[in-house]
C-alpha cells in the first residue's frame, strides 16, 4: 500500500468546500480529516497531531484565529494555512503575524491548493531534516572514517557493507568510547535508507517518563509539563533509521513497547488513543552482556532476539593496538593546522597505555597534546602523566633510571619492573590468573605470591 505523504486537517462549515478539498487532497495522497465549525477542529488538534491544518477564517462557534491560536499552543510545529473571503485580506495578513504559514482566497484555483500545500509540507519536512543534522555530533560518518588496519576491524569492514543494504536489525556491542555511534551512522549511509533521517538517542539519558515521550512522542496533557503535542523520534525516522544507545539502560516496560514496534511497526503517543505506523530500520548498542541483564530479569529476551538479528562487535582499543599509530596520526591531522608528528619514544608510550576510554580517550588526549604544544615534533616530554607514568591502579610503572652518582635504589626497580609484567600478563590474559601466570613461566602458587607481595588484587 502507497505511504501518505502527509496528514492534513480540513477546519471548514460549508459542506460542499470541505467535500471538494478533501476529495483534491486525496487524490495527492494525503491522509484527510475534517472538521465541520471550529470546535470540532480545536477537538481533533487536541487529539491528534496533524502536519498541516487548512482552516476556514470565517465560522460559527469558534473561527479561524482561534483554531490557529491552539494549534500554535499545543503543536507549534504544525503549519496552518488560512481560507479567506475577498476582502478580508487584512485579516489574513494578521493571522500570518500570528503564525498562519499563508493563506488562499475563495473561490480558489486547484493548483494553487496543491502547490501552497506541498511547499508547506516540504519546508516543514525540510525543517525536521536540519533539526536532526545539527543534533549530530560530527557529519563524516562513513567507513572511510572508521580507522583500523587489524584483523578484527578489516572484519568489520567487511561486514557493513554486506549487511547494509538489507532491512535487518542490528546490535552493536563494545565498551564506552570504542565508536559504536560511529559504526551505526556508517550502516545508515550505506543503506538504502541514507536518504531519510537516522535519529540518535541515548537510552541512559532520560528518566523513564522522559525516554518514552522523546521515542514515541506525547500529547498535550499526558504528564505534567506536556504543554503541546509532541511527535517521537520513531516518526521523525520514518523510513529511515533509528540508533537506541545504550539500548541495556532502557526501562522493562519501554521494552514492551519498542517490541510491538519491531514486531507490528506501530505505537502510540503517550496520551494517545490511536496507532501510528512507522517504517524504520533499528540499530542498537550496548557496553552490557545483555544475556547476563536477561538472567537477571531487566532485559527482555524476546525483545533481545529481535534487536540482535545481526550482531556486530567493536574490540576494544587496547584488543587492537596495531591501529592506535593510525589513529594517533588522524587526530593530528584532524585537529592541527600544522603538519605535526610523534616521537617514536612517545608512540611506544601511546601503543602500551591501557587506553580504558578506548578511542574517545585517545582522541580527547592528542587534542589536549595538541592544544598545550607547539612544538611540530611530539616528544614523551609532552605527553600527559597518565601516558608517561603507565599508571595501572594505584601501581606507578617508571621508565629505569640511570645510575648517578647518589646510586640507585635495584629493589626497588626490580619490584617495579616485575610489577609491569604482572599486570601487562594478567591484561593478556582479560584477568584469569592461572593463564597470566602460565604467561610468566611461574607456577600458580608463586604468581598468588607476588600477587599478594605487590598488593595486588
């Protein structure tokens, strides 16, 4: 069945006007409503959430300035247009003051109609467009700007394109910072979608009350403080696609609802009394083991096996140190007008930090380097204190000093230097003892020895 382009309220007394424009519009493929005075038009406007309104200026109970004055008090983002008599155009010209987008004197012309009321729709569908690109934090999310030459992300790279194209849900996992958003925006470009909206939303970040209205939208009244209706995020990403971050941290009973969306594509407003039917695409992501959250009752599994149709994973920086080189060298590029380069000393200190921030951190520390040097040469001197000291816990790794004259403390850098293979051994090994210590050619017994000498948990 052909989509509407678009839902339209017909506010008008005279039957055989009201008839005859809503018979033109839907042969345009609008979706039609009418009303028959003013009052009944303020009660569908208080219903629903229209696109546009066309409203008679002149009616009985309740005229054209009052329905235009609910409208623009509970959705202000609807666009009205106006129906005027000849001889009432100083009227009109009031009522545009008023926020009325134009307005059509009677006996009107039928292209005239279709012309005014597609460029409304178009300006208010471009708005909407502008409105969702300047909530992107950067523009440039292709692959070409997702950076790696590992095994792991070549993987990757081979994935997005294949699965792109399709219609599948996908779920992203990987620790915070490791560019799940970044990889999301790059399934949505190469899609056949990328030329609808991809709208971001990050589930951690709302109350409960909050995270259902911004996804599905709220009439007036619904909650306190819902002082207009308000459209959701699904219908703005209408046939487009959709990116619930932090997918993990969304409340048990929103769960219920986003899978009647995956399931039938339809919701409703919170408020609502009718279902809204929506075409769009879901990329989801999470720095949970969401099989643990359904063990522990506060994910839905059903609702998981519908979000994981195809499941992407995002190693972790320091699973991949192989790419900091480029990365480092594309932050620099990125951030500095100036040609600057990295010491090697300081690149081998880069290559070896934990990075537990993954690359946002990386990227947030070349910008701080960046911006507090002005040398074109990035030495280790210029690196911060986290970088050059290794910190790991409250354990302090330093580079071996010379002897000087006063001498040197050896137990105390070989205390050190055994610290730096425990803990590089026990990150090899993601924590699990018995392998660390098989790493270091030690028995278990005497790696639980150092452990404990070191004070390490």
């Amino acid at each position: 069945m052909k989509r509407h382009k678009g839902r339209i309220l017909i506010v008008e007394d005279e039957k055989s006007m009201r008839e005859i424009l809503k018979m033109l519009l839907e042969e345009e493929n609008y979706e039609i409503v009418t009303a028959s005075n003013g009052i009944e038009g303020i009660s569908s406007i208080e219903k629903d959430i229209f696109d546009l309104v066309i409203t008679d200026m002149k009616m009985p109970k309740a005229d054209g300035f009052e329905v235009l004055k609910k409208i623009k008090e509970i959705s202000p983002e609807t666009i009205v247009i106006m129906i005027t008599a000849f001889g009432t155009t100083e009227t009109a010209i009031e009522a545009m003051k008023l926020g009325a987008y134009d307005y059509i004197h009677k006996p009107f012309n039928i292209d005239q109609i279709r012309i005014v009321v597609k460029k409304a729709l178009d300006k208010k569908r471009l708005s909407e467009e502008l409105s969702v690109l300047k909530s992107k934090v950067d523009t440039t999310y292709s692959l070409e700007n997702i950076i790696g030459q590992s095994a792991k992300m070549q993987e990757l790279f081979k994935l997005i394109p294949k699965v792109a194209m399709s219609n599948s849900n996908v779920l992203i996992s990987g620790e915070s910072g490791s560019g799940k958003e970044l990889v999301a925006h790059a399934f949505h470009n190469l899609s056949s979608r990328k030329q609808k909206n991809i709208v971001t939303i990050n589930c951690a970040a709302f109350p409960e009350g909050l995270l259902e209205s911004e996804l599905f939208g709220h009439m007036k009244g619904a909650f306190t403080g819902a002082m207009y209706n308000k459209q959701g995020l699904f219908e703005i990403a209408d046939n487009g696609s959709i990116f619930l971050d932090e997918i993990g941290e969304m409340p048990l009973n929103l769960q219920v609802k986003l899978l009647r969306v995956l399931e039938n594509g339809t919701f409703r407003r919170l408020g609502g009394t009718t279902d809204i039917k929506v075409d769009v695409r879901i990329i989801s992501a999470t720095n949970k083991d969401l099989k643990e959250e359904i063990e522990n009752g506060r994910f839905r599994e059903d609702l998981y096996y519908r979000l994981n149709v195809v499941p992407v994973h995002i190693p972790p920086l320091r699973e991949r140190r192989e790419d900091i080189p480029l990365l480092v060298d594309h932050f620099l590029r990125k951030m500095s007008s100036q040609q600057k380069t990295i010491s090697s000393d300081a690149m081998r200190l880069i290559i070896e930090h934990p990075w537990r921030g993954n690359v946002r951190e990386l990227e947030n520390v070349i910008e701080r380097i960046v911006l507090l040097t002005d040398n074109k040469v990035i030495t280790k001197s210029e690196l911060p204190p986290e970088i050059t000291e290794h910190a790991s816990g409250s354990i302090v790794i330093k580079e071996i000093p010379d002897i000087t004259e006063e001498g040197v403390d050896i137990d105390s850098i070989i205390s050190n230097i055994e610290k730096r293979y425990i803990l590089q051994a026990l990150e090899k090994a993601h924590g699990v003892k018995t392998e660390a210590a098989k790493l270091l050619h030690l028995s278990f017994r005497s790696f639980r020895h150092r452990l404990q000498k070191h004070g390490l948990k």
